[in-house]
C-alpha cells in the first residue's frame, strides 16, 4: 500500500507545485522559545554563488517564512537559535549543536510542529512527504551514525587522532548500515522522490553504482531537474575517469596571482576540492598536513581548490588548518570553473595525478593517501 501511494504522489507533483506560485512554512512549536530566531537556509537552484538565507521570529510559539523556489524541489535546512547565540551553520564545529532539520523545499505549504525544530515533524508537499518515509526508516540508523560523529569532531578539535582511529570503523559500520537501508528502497521505490534524493546524496556521481540505479528510476523522476543536472554532472566525470588526463584550468591563488595547473605536470600531484564550510573537509586536513610534508621534497605537491563563495572565511581556513600548500579559488561557489570541469558535485573530493598528467586514484582519505603515496614514491 505504501508504494502505491508514493506512485500516485509522484504522478500529481508536476501539477501540484506548477499551481503553487510559493511556499508558506507555518511553525508551531510549544515550549519556551519567544522570541528566538528561525533560519531557512537552501542552495541558489539557479547556480548562483550565494546561499539563499531568510529569517524570521517565533511569536507567541509560532513562526511563519515565505518565498519562492526557481525549482521543482531543493533541499533545504531549517534551524533556531536564541538572538544573540547564533552559531554560524558552515562551521563545521557547530554541526551538533545546531537545532536544525533538513527537509525537501518546493513551493508548496509546509507545517513544522514539535518541541523544537531538530524534534520537529515537517510535512507538506509531495516530496518532503515521500521523503518522510524513507526518514522513519533510518532515523535509528542515524542516531547511531550522529552519535559517532558527534564524538569524531570533538577528537578533531581537540586534536586526538589516536581516538578516532577506533572509532572510524565504528562510524563507517553505522554509515553502511544506512546506506544499505536506503539502496534497497531504491530498489523498491523507483518511483518515488527519496530515491532520487537517496541517489543524490550517496556520493551522487561519483557512486560506482550510480548509473544503474539511476536507470531504475521511473521517467517520471528522472525529468526533475535535481535528476537532469546529475546526468549532466555524470557525462562530466567520465572526462576525469581513472586513466584520463587531467583537465588543465587557471585559477588564482590565495594572494591573487593566476596558476596555472598544467604547470605542475612532471610531479606527482594531489589534487583537493574543499571549503571552510565542510566538516569532513576540514577533518582531513591534518592528515594531508602530514602528507605534505613527508613527501614535498620527493616530487610530490598538494593542489587545493576551494569552492568558497567568500574569500575571509576561505584565507581564515587556511590560516587556522595550517595548509602550507598551494590554495586556488575563484569564490564562483559551486560554479568553481575547476569543480565543473572535474565533475565535482560533493566534497570532499580529491584526484591523484601522475607526473604525466594522468589521473591514477581518486577519493583517498585519510591514511590511503600515504598507502598510495608509498606505492609510487620511493
């Protein structure tokens, strides 16, 4: 019964969101919370740098946002704070303690009820109730995973590696166990929203299986635009598979002078998408701090593009993770020309090239950079 009911969900969105001309995010949240302030914050579906950020204030234990989204649906997150606490959301040091929710933005009314918004139940619209499902399949799932990523940061911070060591295989059982939770709703559900969702957030394209599953889709899904731009995304990354040469781009570095990445041909190089914003980004980089300065002087160099949109946050980033390597950007966000061309849709995401420019490895992390590094660099 329930997969028949996704079906027929998903038959009316088109129709559904086309007579909505916006969306209306009414909260009702019991407690003690006058006052506080309520962000929406979501990608620019046109591609633009900036996120877009709206706020408003819970008076007398409701809240209401409105606006419009240029898209059949985006995700989207929501979160509270008391005015004067506000902790910055693309810190990654804060993602714990943010009281925040994600949940499947389209222009259609939504309703946020519960005791705070990370405890809250939104519903409305075709797809965040889709989506739905899928969450109260693995929600125990996560909590688990959150526990132990929770943990993970706080050694990150305080710089205690040793711990994390014990505990990433623990992280990395919980996070299988989820996706092996949502692969077989895929399976089950091809008609359904939270598939393409799932399909997306799995590493999206560059998933070794996200071709197959992609396919299984209905036609229906696979002509939203979030399935459209990930085909695109897909065409991309063939052009930077193993075996490829890599793409040569110009970028300027962090004291604004151009490079050229074809100038470091003859090396071995390592080539690094992050941002300032990204946690795990961020987690990685004493490991790669360590690399670096092992290997520096046996021709080997790190390349390290940012997709910041902001150059403060950016250059502070560098400052404060001590990355002594070369820094590229051109603050274009997610329209980073590098990350386009690299068929970059998710960070962290990294690229091991030879001295002759072609691509031999890709996604190490942590220590599977040195045990690749070990294998070529004697």
């Amino acid at each position: 019964m329930k997969k028949l009911i996704i079906t027929v969900i998903v038959s009316l969105v088109v129709s559904y969101a086309s007579a909505q001309k916006g969306f209306s995010i009414e909260g009702k949240l019991p407690g003690n919370h006058e006052g506080y302030k309520v962000f929406l914050r979501y990608s620019n579906p046109n591609g633009l740098k900036e996120f877009i950020v709206d706020s408003t204030y819970v008076k007398n234990g409701k809240f209401i946002l409105k606006g419009t989204v240029a898209s059949d649906m985006v995700s989207a997150k929501l979160h509270m704070t008391a005015v004067g606490k506000e902790l910055d959301p693309l810190d990654w040091k804060n993602y714990h303690k943010l009281d925040q929710q994600e949940f499947m933005l389209q222009n259609t009314d939504f309703h946020v009820t519960g005791p705070n918004i990370k405890q809250a139940r939104i519903t409305g619209g075709p797809v965040q109730n889709d989506y739905l499902v899928l969450s109260d399949m693995v929600k125990p799932l996560k909590n688990k995973a959150d526990a132990i990523s929770k943990q993970m940061m706080e050694n990150a911070e305080a710089g205690n590696r040793e711990a994390n060591k014990d505990l990433g295989p623990k992280y990395s059982s919980a996070a299988k166990a989820i996706e092996e939770t949502e692969v077989n709703f895929i399976a089950t559900h091809p008609n359904s929203f939270a598939s393409l969702i799932m399909i997306s957030s799995q590493n999206g394209v560059e998933n070794p299986n996200f071709e197959e599953r992609f396919n299984k889709l209905s036609p229906r899904v696979r002509s939203l635009s979030l399935a459209k731009d990930l085909l695109a995304q897909f065409n991309a990354q063939k052009t930077v598979a193993l075996g490829k040469h890599a793409i040569d781009f110009v970028m300027d570095d962090d004291s604004g002078n151009p490079v050229s990445f074809s100038s470091f041909k003859g090396k071995y190089v390592l080539l690094d998408f992050w941002a300032s914003w990204c946690g795990p980004c961020r987690a990685e980089m004493p490991f790669i701090h360590e690399i670096y300065q092992k290997y520096k002087d046996k021709n080997f160099e790190v390349v390290a593009v940012s997709i910041d949109s902001k150059k403060e946050p950016w250059l502070k980033a560098i400052k404060e993770d001590n990355m002594s390597w070369v820094q590229l950007s051109d603050l274009k966000g997610y329209k980073n020309d590098a990350a386009l061309k690299y068929g970059v849709m998710a960070i962290p995401r990294n690229f091991l090239i030879n001295p002759d420019g072609v691509i031999i490895a890709q996604d190490l992390r942590g220590e599977d950079i040195e045990k690749e590094l070990n294998k070529i660099i004697k």
